[in-house]
C-alpha cells in the first residue's frame, strides 16, 4: 500500500516534468503522448515493477530526472529577475555573455572599489532602474557628476556609507529627475547632515529621500540660524 | 624655432655655493653649529665682532637654472612641471620669487575659484579639460609623504551661460567647438531653461549652454598650499624678494632677410630684501614671467617694449591690473543646491556658497566704467547700481537680499584680446611668460605649466598646442580672441 502511494506521486512528479520535453527517447520518455496507450501502460508498468524491486533503477531513474531538471532550470535562468551573481572565485558564469541583449535594470555594487573610470561602464546600460553603491570606497563628487546619463530610468540609488561623498556631490544628482528613492545616510564627509536632507529633499520633489533624520542637531529652526550670523554690511 | 640650450651653471653651483644659501633637509643643524661657533669665537676675541660667517639664510641662492617671478598658482604651476619633467632626479634648480609671502593681493587667493570649459578658442577648452583631470586626481599628482590628502572642495554643479537673441549664433558654434573637444556642454532653450530652473526668470535669454561634468568651482587656495607643499618637497627653492634688475647681454645678428636684429640674453636676476636695500644677484639660464597683474613691470625692466612702436622691441607686455570686486549675499529664499554658476546676458555672474543660502557674485564692469586699480577697496555703490538690478531681473528671489561681505582682486589683464601669453620672447630669448589670463588663469594653471615646461625642457610644445598663445602675436597684430560672454 505505501509503496503504491510512493510510485504514484513519482508517477505524477515525472509528468510534470516531462511536459516541458520535446520528444527525447530512451528511458526518459514516460508517460510522452507519442507512444499509442497499449504500448505506454505496458511499459509503464514493466518501468514500475523493476523500480519497485531494484533500489539501483531506481536510483538511476532518480539520478536522471534531476539531470533532466537541471538543464531546464538553466536555461530559464534569467527568466524571473534573480541577482547574477559571481561564483566564490569572483568569475561570472560564460553562459552570461549570451545574454547581451537582455537590458540591466538593476546593478548592486556594494562594496565595490569601482571608481571614476570604472563608472564608464555602467553608463552604458540605458534601462538601470537600481544603483546601490553602498560603501563604495572611490566613489566621491566627481563620481556622482558623472551620472547624469541615466537620469531616464533610474529610480532608485544608494549611497550609504560612501566615504569620500559631500553635499556638493550630492548637488548634482538632481539631474535624476526619475529618482524615486535616494539613500544618503551614513555619509562622514558631509558636513551638516540634516540641512543637507532638506536641500536634497526640495532639489528632488517626487523623490523618497532615506537616510538622515532631518531634526537631528538642530537648536533653532532651520530659517532662525541663518539670520543670527547675518550682519548688514555697507561701505 | 631657436632651441634653448639649458643652463651653464650647474656644475660650478657645488663648488663656490656658501653655506647657509642652501635650505632644506640639512639633519645635520648647520644653522645652529654655525651660530655656536660665531659665539665661541665673540667671546674668545674680545672687541668688535667677527663676521666670517654672515647670515645669508634669507637670501636666495647664487646660481639658479630657473628663476620664476611670481609664486602664485601659476608659478607654482610651472615649477612643479618642470621638475615632474626634468629627465635626471635633481637635474634642474629651480627658484620662485615671490614678494609677498601672504599673498595678501595676488589673483589666485581672491579667485572665485570657477573651472569651466565653455570656451570657444580649442585650446582652452583643452587646457581646461586637463586641469579638471588634473585636479580630480589631485592626490596622485600632489601626493608628499605623510602629508594629509587634499581636500579641494569642488563643486561639480557646472556653469550655465545664458545668451539673448544677437548672442545665441556665436553660442551655438562655440558648442559645437567644445562638443569636439570633449566637453560635456548641452544647449538649452527657454522652456527647458524654465523646467530645470524654476527660479530664472528667461526674459530675454534665447538660448542657454549648461555644462554637465568637470565644471564646478573649487578652493584655490587649496591648490596653491597643495603645490607649494610638493613643489618645495621637490627641492624647488623658495625666496621672498622683489626683482628689482635683469643683468643680460646683447648680440647683434642678421636675419635671413639680412636686417638687423638685437637678441638678448638675461644673465642674473636682482633680489631684493623687503626693508633694506640688500639684494643678491641670481645667476640664472632661464626667467619664467608668472608676476600675474604685475608682469608689465617684470617685462618692462628686460627691456621689453625698449624701442620705437610698431616695431618688435616696441612691443609692450599689453598686460595690466584690473581690479574685480566679489560680494557675498544672503538670500533665504534663492536658488536651491541644483544651482549652477550662473553668468547672466548683462555680464552678472552668481553662484552658491555653501550650505546655508549664501551666494557669492559680481559683473564685470565695461571700459568706461572700470575701476581705479592702485587699491583693493571694495565698491559697495557698483553692486547696488550695477549688479543688484541684474541679478534681481534674472533671479527675482534676489530682490530680497543682504549683502554680507565683499573683498576686491585683480585680473592680470591682456588688453590685446583677453587670453594668456606663454612661450618665449623673440628679442629677450630666455624669458618665458605664464601671465595675462584675464580672469581664467587658475582654471588653467595646470596645462599652462605642462605647457612651458615642455617648451623649456623639450623645446616645443608637446601636449597642448599653444603656439596661438605667444608674443608674436603683439607685434603681428593676430588677435586671438575669445568669441563667449564670459
């Protein structure tokens, strides 16, 4: 009784699978609608009860239908937007190159050392709509100058922990007029983290900007403290 | 081209140099044995005192194969290129005179510190490329050993130049020019001027040209500590004097068209101390001309301009002080952090001031209204007549505003066509000009350095073309001119 309930469920996961198949033969075609119904239950059966008696066919058919799998599995790889990643050398896999055409939407580069000649390479993609450049060692002012380009599709840019961006950096990502959420925190190089929130926020209206708590080391109201150092000046 | 042959006073240097004219990494403290002993020595020999060994430490040095007049960016500029390019460690002495070590009035402190490359003439744009290559990667090419890095402080919000309908031809073209280049120069029309903008106020602006990356403003004074730093740990000398006198000699030679020509040959350079009448004469191969608004004076005691007008010894350095006057206001309600450095259809020019709605600006004043240049004083009337309005018309947020404070400086300015002298004199052979930039110099400085040390060291230009830019062009009457606003 349970062995029959086991085979039945094995029955059921390989029709699943074979209706992804085109036609292979041999001991992979189960259950296929090419063969006429005679032959199929007869070989199914005679399938079944070797199964049933040899844990080594069954083994062998185990092995071969993950194999089977397998390669579906890699060729739909890309299908459902999963991060590519590197494997633990740091290569990407070759089959990468076979996707050039497919358009870039979203680039982690997160602890990266890239850099200002580096960033060439990620003006070329035409459709990111993600940049994180989270602690990014080299990436300074001058870098951020540089990405105007893609003030078409990028919604969404981290610079959190970026060692070496100031508020003049920053002053230039309003070309982006796309951006739907910025991440400047943790940035040590800017100088009044709280008013720079602010200016950032109105440079860019429709855009969630995420990082610094704009009420943080503030005594007086953000338009009282410029007027106290104002002293009228005149000849 | 007459090549210039480098210097005859190297090797006799070592051999008749006093000690105490050499400064600089000496462990040994021979400063401090020498003052020993000339104390020993008083109060063994009673009576009067003793100079066998006088103080010469203030003085420069006796011989020198460079001697550049002028320590500010510029100078500064060509001293660290030249030692950058010099093919043996150590081959080229070089020595900057600068009268005054406060720099209380040189162009390059009071400099409002803008670097852009909306030039129409190719060559500046490329010079101006350079430098901002040059001061992004400020920190490989200054670098001195266990000095902090250098923090410039740039802004990399770009200049926008708005031009009214009669400019908007010559606008168009000049982008063009700089497109090739390889600048990141876009046009903008009203409308998009209006979207990106919303505080300019476009009446009468027909087009716009906004640059995009590698313009900005920055610190100069940054940049003068930075290479002064590294200039001086490249062994270059520094002395605080005034040139008071050339010593040169003459030839006579026949050109190809058998006339007469008089080339000279400067062969020392007079010192002189602050306070007191004490100078050294310099012994030098080579005298660079980097005095910036001062630099007529520098040419004048060569002999430049000695001679009949019209004539090439008639030639003057057409270089002259022309006084500028920066003015800081607070406007709370002006322009957000997107703003770039703005120069107006009328000449005013603004842009931010750090954090806190601070703006700094000016105009430059035409012919008839130009400003006495002996002082420095601010002139609080010109901005209220003659900038404010302006200012107020293309940005109404500013009809609000305070002035905060103001401060004066000088364009080394060329009266011929607004654009730098480099290279050689034709008669005066071994004096080379870095001067006359008209209010872009320090944005250029980089290139113009490279530029003159390859003329020195190599004999011609080898990067940059700047044959455009030389002396001849006085006396040919060739202007070389620049068709923007700016």
């Amino acid at each position: 009784m349970w062995d029959l309930v086991l085979g039945d469920r094995r029955i059921n996961s390989l029709r699943l699978v074979a209706r992804m198949w085109n036609g292979t033969r041999g001991i992979h075609r189960l259950g296929g609608a090419v063969v006429p119904e005679g032959n199929q239950k007869k070989e199914r059966t005679m399938l079944q009860f070797l199964t049933n008696h040899f844990y080594d066919v069954e083994a062998l058919r185990g092995y071969l239908l993950q194999r089977e799998m397998s390669k579906v599995h890699m060729k739909n790889r890309f299908r459902d937007k999963e991060w590519i990643r590197p494997d633990k050398y740091g290569h990407f896999s070759p089959e990468f190159w076979n996707f050039q055409e497919v358009p870039v939407e979203a680039v982690d580069a997160s602890d990266c050392e890239i850099n200002y000649e580096g960033l060439d390479n990620l003006l070329l993609l035409k459709e990111l709509q993600s940049l994180l450049l989270q602690r990014c060692p080299h990436v300074d002012d001058w870098c951020l100058s540089r990405l105007y380009p893609l003030a078409d599709s990028l919604q969404e840019l981290s610079l959190a922990g970026c060692p070496r961006v100031s508020e003049r950096g920053l002053a230039c990502l309003h070309h982006l007029q796309n951006l739907r959420r910025l991440d400047i925190s943790d940035l040590p190089a800017v100088s009044n983290p709280g008013l720079t929130q602010i200016l950032v926020e109105e440079m860019l209206p429709n855009c969630k900007v995420v990082g610094v708590d704009w009420a943080e080391g503030l005594k007086l109201g953000p338009e009282e403290q410029p007027q106290d150092t104002a002293s009228p000046v005149l000849a | 081209m007459i090549r210039r042959v480098l210097p005859h006073g190297l090797g006799r240097g070592l051999l008749i140099r006093r000690p105490g004219t050499r400064r600089g990494g000496f462990s040994l403290d021979w400063d401090g044995k020498v003052s020993e002993i000339k104390k020993k020595i008083k109060s063994i020999l009673p009576g009067t005192s003793c100079d066998l060994l006088p103080d010469t430490s203030h003085l420069p040095p006796e011989h020198s194969d460079v001697v550049i007049v002028g320590g500010g960016v510029l100078g500064l500029s060509v001293a660290y290129w030249l030692k950058k390019l010099e093919s043996r460690r150590g081959g080229i002495r070089v020595l900057v005179v600068e009268r005054d070590h406060t720099y209380s009035q040189a162009s390059t402190g009071l400099s409002v510190g803008g670097i852009c490359q909306q030039f129409s003439l190719p060559e500046n744009i490329q010079l101006s490329l350079f430098s901002a290559s040059f001061l992004r990667n400020i920190n490989e090419y200054l670098a001195v050993t266990n000095a902090p890095p250098l923090d410039l402080q740039f802004n990399p919000s770009g200049y926008l130049l708005l031009a009214s309908e009669k400019d908007a031809a010559a606008m168009e073209s000049n982008v063009k020019v700089q497109k090739q280049e390889g600048a990141k120069v876009c046009l903008m029309s009203p409308d998009q001027l209006r979207n990106k903008f919303p505080w300019i106020n476009t009446e009468g602006v027909a087009l716009a040209s906004y640059g995009m990356e590698n313009e900005g403003w920055f610190d100069p004074w940054c940049l003068l500590q930075g290479l002064r730093q590294k200039v001086e740990s490249m062994g270059v000398f520094f002395c605080q004097g005034e040139v008071t006198r050339f010593v040169s000699s003459s030839q006579r030679m026949l050109t190809t068209d058998d006339e007469m020509v008089i080339l000279k040959r400067i062969h020392e350079v007079h010192v002189k101390m602050d306070h007191s009448l004490e100078y050294q004469p310099v012994e030098c191969a080579i005298v660079i001309n980097a005095a910036g608004a001062w630099s007529a004076q520098i040419a004048a005691l060569a002999g430049i301009g000695k001679g009949p007008p019209g004539t090439l010894q008639g030639t003057k350095l057409p270089v002259e002080p022309r006084k500028r006057d920066v003015y800081v206001w607070h406007c709370p309600q002006g322009p957000g952090l997107e703003t770039p450095l703005v120069a107006d259809t009328s000449g005013a020019y603004f842009r931010r001031e750090g954090l806190g709605s601070n703006y700094l600006g000016g105009r430059s004043p035409t012919e008839e209204e130009e400003p006495d240049p002996t002082n420095l004083e601010v002139d609080h009337d010109f901005f209220q007549e003659k900038v404010w309005p302006h200012l107020a018309l293309r940005v109404p947020a500013f009809e609000t505003l305070k002035v905060q404070t103001a401060w004066a400086g000088y364009y080394d300015y060329n009266t011929f066509d607004q654009n730098g002298v480099v290279g050689p004199h034709p008669l005066v052979v071994n004096m080379y000009f870095a001067t006359g930039f008209s209010g872009h110099g320090l944005q250029q400085a980089p290139g113009v350095g490279r530029a003159v040390a390859e003329m020195i060291l190599q004999g011609s230009f080898q990067t940059i073309d700047l044959s455009s830019f030389l002396f001849n062009r006085f006396y040919l009457g060739e202007k070389t001119q620049e068709n923007t606003t700016m």
